[in-house]
C-alpha cells in the first residue's frame, strides 16, 4: 500500500442476533440473544450527514411460538448497580431457565446446576433482558467514549431506544407492554416511563419496582439527612428478629412497634439534638427494637449507619450479616472493625450466578463473544447525576408525572423484609410521596417477602413472588 493511500475504514458494527427454539413445559417459545447497535444521527453545518454507531447493547429476548402480538404483553426488564447486568431478574426470577444457587445457611456448592423454571414470567409475558453499556457484553463502539452512557440521563436515553427498536422491529407497539426493574433499575424504571412517554409517545401498562429506591434521599447516610436512619429502623429490627434478638415475638409484632416509633417518635427525638430531654429512654428503645446495645446507640448518636449495624449486630457471636439479604451470615478477619470487609449475601450468590450466565449464553442460546460477560463492574464509575447538582437524586416527580398523564399506568412495588441496600419502610415513603391524585393511589399495590434485596433466592417467596407478578401482568391491562 503507497505510503499516502488512504486507509480503509473499520467496517461498521451490526447486530449479531441468535436464534434458538426452546420448550418449558406445554411452552414453545423463540430465544434471542446477541448485540443490537445503537446510533446517533450526524448533523454537518446544520445537515443530516448519516447515522454513527454508538454502543452495541445485549439482550436476550423470549417470545412465545404462534402468540397473537396484540395480546401478547411484553415485560423489558433489567437490574441496576449502576453497574449491574441483567443476570439477576434473568436468571433468579423470570426467564425460563434459573440457577440454584442455594440459600442463607445452605449454599449450592460448585459447580453449579441451571433447571427449568415452570414460574416463568414467560407464561404470562414475552421477556426482554437489557444489559446497560459496559455491563455484560454490552459496550461503546469504537471511537466512543463509555462514560457518556454513564450516568442518569445518558442512560435512561440509551435503554429507552433499545426498548423503542426493539418494539418497533418486533412490531409491538399495540401490545401490552411492561418495565421490571431491580434496585437502582427501579430509578431506571420510574424514569423511563416518563421518558417513553414524552420522547417516544410511547404509553406502558406497568412497572414492576423490585427491591425499590426512588429517591437517594432516602438512604444516603448524609450529615444533615436524618431521613435514613428512621426509614432504615424497621429493616433492623426485622434483622434483630431474624437472628433471635426479640425472643418468641413474632415478625409481625416487632415491624408494628419498630414502624410506630419510626413513624412518630424517633423522626421527632432525632431533630431535638441537644434539646432532648429523655435521651435514656430513646437509647433504650432504638436498642430494644435493633439488638444493639444502650452503649453502642448512645455511642453513636441515635444514629445507626446501616453497615455499621450489620458489622455490629451480631459481633458478640462473631459474625456479620449481609447487606443485600441480612439473613445470610459470614466471617471477617477482624472483629474490632467498623466497617465489615464484604458482604457475605453478595458472596454467597456471585459464584453461581456468573457460572450459570456464562455456560447458557454459549451452551443453550448458542452465542458466543469473548469479550467478559461483566456481571457486576465497577467501570461504570463514577456514573453522573449531574442533573441533580446540589440536589437528592430521585425519580419521584418522574414517575407521578407518567401516571397523571397515563391514567391507566399500574405500579407493582416488591420489598424483602431483610433488605439492607434498598429497606421497604424508605420504599413505602417514597410511595406515599408520589405526587397523583387520590384516584390513582389505587394503581400502587405493594408486596413484602421475608427475605433480602434478591428475595427469589428464597424458595418460598420466589414461589410467592412469582405468582405475585403473574397476578400483576394479568390484572394490568
């Protein structure tokens, strides 16, 4: 080649979609698996000069063999992190095959087994897993930069035109349609119905909120934000429960009298600060209710930042709890600390989770990248809330503002009792904060689990669960 010539340009990226025929059961259904390029149009001196790939996007797709598409729902579901590929819902909840990963006290040990999943949401729904750029084998294309998909907008902006290509393709705008999301996918979630709607007309008939945060403000430990360590209060003392620390007192009893306090007087004790007369008797409540000890809550001013309690609940027996789901237990290497090492509920069920994705990607659904399926990464960060400089991130406006506009738009919302990361007390806040009229308080049904962040990995409430959200999809348009 002469050393002017011109060098050939990259060739452009194109899906690379994989199509395999499955059954689960009396099911026949179609899986889908593989990268959908997203692109940008170019504008040149105010002209359309092209489209530009941007990202390319993996998903994996379920849909039932011979379905009519007018009455055929279609739930778009994803985890959240930031950071967090789909692999939790897709493989814990709803896709037809699931993991064992065992459960708090009785692992499943390597290597790992997959097994039908007959509590599929694909019974009642076509499924669509969408792993966010850099999670998964999802990733900027070249010559584009990763972090402008990371952050609040970039990313609703980014997942929202995988759901408009997708329904458009599959022409499926006049099918019911569903968002699933989990953690900060509930964030995701609540803001992409409001960003449907404006940007793309596009209208849903539900959102499932799993393991929900809405609005940051609610469980970030800040100086000056004493929100947190109220809406956290009941989550301990059902960990407190959980573990033994309330005696022959049923779960029931103890959440009423942790929720009252929280309700009332512990908001209220809190914003006296100094002007607190009976301290003793607030110390010893919150120590009742928690299982810490008066010291420990007097020690750190009323005040329990929530890894500081799973490091401290159970120190005396030498143990930490989880974060994720407070009934799994581990080991640290030093029980004078403040902070624990790890979470022993991630722990527990990262192994099985990346063994199984891994195998079914390649052995069942037949696609095949070498790039590392990212589970969970940290290359997301520092992921951008620019948006809300100076301000708590949250969602609540978004999401009351889709369902004034979409009277008909129902909202599911799922909390573990055990949930360290997102406590269902800070959920039922945010819920009875939504800004909607008092006719559409009825579109919000909430459900609870006795279990963790990740309740499927309890076999009764997966089963519950999973009735719980078939009820929904039917019940929901």
């Amino acid at each position: 080649m002469a050393e002017n010539e011109e060098q050939p340009k990259p060739a452009d990226p194109t899906d690379d979609l994989v199509t395999t025929s499955h059954t689960l059961g009396d099911l026949a259904y179609t899986a889908t698996a593989g990268r959908v390029v997203l692109r940008r149009e170019i504008l040149t001196d105010g002209k359309f000069d092209g489209h530009l790939a941007k990202a390319e996007v993996f998903m994996t797709t379920y849909t039932l063999d011979g379905a009519d598409a007018a009455t055929r729902p279609v739930t778009f579901a994803f985890n959240g992190g930031p950071g967090s590929s789909s692999v939790w819902l897709h493989l814990g909840l709803f896709g037809p095959r699931r993991v064992l990963s065992g459960d708090a006290g009785d692992l499943a040990k390597p290597p790992y087994e997959l097994v039908d999943n007959p509590e599929s949401l694909l019974r009642h729904s076509d499924l669509v897993f969408i792993d966010p750029v850099s999670t998964g084998y999802s990733r900027a294309t070249k010559g584009e930069k990763p972090g402008d998909f990371h952050g609040f907008s970039s990313d609703i902006e980014s997942v929202g035109e995988v759901i408009r290509l997708w329904t458009s393709r599959n022409q499926r705008w006049l099918s019911p349609k569903f968002l699933a999301g989990e953690s900060y996918g509930t964030l995701r979630a609540a803001g992409l119905a409001e960003h449907l709607q404006s940007r793309h007309g596009m209208y849903l008939n539900g959102i499932m909120l799993i393991s929900s945060v809405l609005d940051f403000g609610t469980i970030d430990f800040n100086e000056g934000n004493d929100l947190p360590y109220v809406l956290f209060l009941p989550t301990y003392a059902a960990i407190a429960h959980y573990h033994g620390l309330h005696g022959d007192r049923s779960l029931e009893d103890v959440l009423a009298e942790a929720e009252e306090f929280a309700s009332r007087d512990y908001p209220w004790a809190l914003a006296q600060g100094a002007r607190l007369a009976d301290r003793q008797s607030i110390v010893d409540k919150i120590a009742g209710l928690t299982g810490l000890s008066a010291d420990f809550v007097d020690r750190v001013n009323l005040r329990i930042e929530h890894v500081r309690f799973f490091t401290e609940v159970l120190r005396h027996r030498r143990c930490v709890t989880g974060r994720l789901d407070a009934r799994f237990l581990g080991w640290d290497n030093d029980y004078g600390r403040e902070l624990m090492s790890e979470d022993p509920s991630f722990s527990a069920i990262l192994g099985p989770y990346t063994a199984a994705l891994n195998h079914y990607v390649r052995a069942e659904l037949n696609y095949a990248n070498d790039l590392p399926y990212e589970i969970l990464t940290g290359n997301v960060h520092p992921w951008s809330f620019k948006e809300f400089e100076n301000a708590s991130v949250t969602v609540v406006e978004k999401l009351s503002a889709a369902m004034r506009a979409n009277h008909n738009l129902k909202v599911h919302v799922a909390s573990g009792y055990h949930d360290g990361a997102t406590p269902y007390y800070a959920a039922e806040h945010v819920i009875a904060h939504l800004a909607i009229p008092e006719e559409l308080r009825g579109n919000v049904e909430t459900k609870y689990y006795p279990a963790g962040h990740m309740m499927y990995v309890h076999e009764p409430s997966r089963l519950q669960q999973s009735e719980d959200l078939a009820a929904f999809i039917r019940t929901s348009w």
